[in-house]
C-alpha cells in the first residue's frame, strides 16, 4: 500500500507543478507585453499595425487556452491521487478487517 500511496504522492506534486505553471502563465493582466504598441508595430496604421494586433490576440487566446488546459489537467491529477488515497484507505479497512475475523476463528 505504501507504493500506492507514493504514487498519490507524486499525482499531488505534479499536479501543484501543472497548477502553478497555469496560474504563472503569461496572460491577460500577467502578459509581459500586454500592450504591444510601438515595440511591435500595432500602434502603426493599416495592414501592418493589423495584422500585429491580431497576431497578439491570437497569442494571449492561445496562452489563455493552454493555461486552462493545463489546469484541468492538474485537477484531474489531483482527484485520481484523491481516489487512489480513498482506495487504500478501503484496502486498508478491508484487510483490518480480515485480520480480526481469522484472529477471532483462531481463537475457537
């Protein structure tokens, strides 16, 4: 059981490193650049200024998809290191269990 619950362990640290890795993310409000302008061109006029602009839009909805990607995947680890310590827990009872009533056979 001990390995099992080892492997919830590590279930529990990759999911805190996925977790802050979304939370730390480049995004809206955390973009280093958030408003590209001059450094990029988005402030110039036209098609150039355009299709910078839009390029950028297109980055931070990546980044937010990939962030919330990413924090789901965290949650899903965090619940199957959940049901693998609920799972031993129930192995646990179980073999309790079993012990007492060969003790109590024993014992006749």
């Amino acid at each position: 059981m001990r390995s099992v619950s080892r492997v919830a362990d590590r279930l529990e640290e990759a999911a805190a490193v996925l977790a802050r890795a979304a939370r730390d993310r480049p995004g809206p409000g955390r973009d280093p650049q958030p408003d590209p302008g001059a450094a990029t061109g988005t402030d110039l006029p036209g098609t150039p200024g355009e299709v910078t602009a839009a390029l950028h839009r297109q980055r931070t909805a990546a980044l937010d998809a990939r962030a919330r990607e990413v924090s789901s995947a965290a949650a899903r680890l965090d619940a199957l290191a959940r049901d693998l310590r609920t799972a031993v827990a129930g192995y646990a009872l179980a073999d309790e269990a079993a012990h007492t009533r060969a003790a109590r056979l024993e014992e006749r």
